[in-house]
C-alpha cells in the first residue's frame, strides 16, 4: 500500500521519474521531490509579495502623479 501511495505521488510530481519502466519509487526519491515542490512553492510565495509590493509601490506614485498633475491643471486654469 505504501510503494503504491509512493508510485501515486512520484505520478503525479513527475510522471517520467515514477517508475515507469518498472522501477520501484524509493522514499528518498518521494521526499526529495517534496522537499523540491516545498521550495519551489514558497519561491513563488516570495516572488508574490515582491510584486504585490512593487504593485503597491507604483499605485502610489501613480497616484502622487496624478495629485501633481491636477495642482498643475489648477495653476494654469488660474493663470488664464
């Protein structure tokens, strides 16, 4: 039952290392590929939050921009 779940895993994390050819799945190989999906997850976690904060960033000066703009728009309406 076991070697099955393992086979199942390696199936689905990466059909061409599961032990297609008859080979059976070694644990270490299940935790290895894990271990490897763990990283890879929070890489992208991490480079989520980069972006949402460069995001955040850019609406803010965005919106600084077009503050100043208006100031800008206001001034020459004045001067006409």
């Amino acid at each position: 039952q076991l070697e099955s779940f393992k086979t199942q895993v390696m199936q689905v994390c990466s059909p061409s290392a599961a032990g297609s050819t008859g080979e059976s799945v070694t644990e270490q190989q299940v935790i290895e590929k894990v271990r490897q999906i763990s990283d890879e997850n929070q890489q992208s976690h991490e480079r989520e939050k980069s972006l949402q904060e460069e995001l955040c960033s850019r609406l803010a000066k965005e919106k600084e921009v077009s503050a100043d703009i208006e100031v800008f728009k206001n001034s020459l309406q004045k001067l006409q």
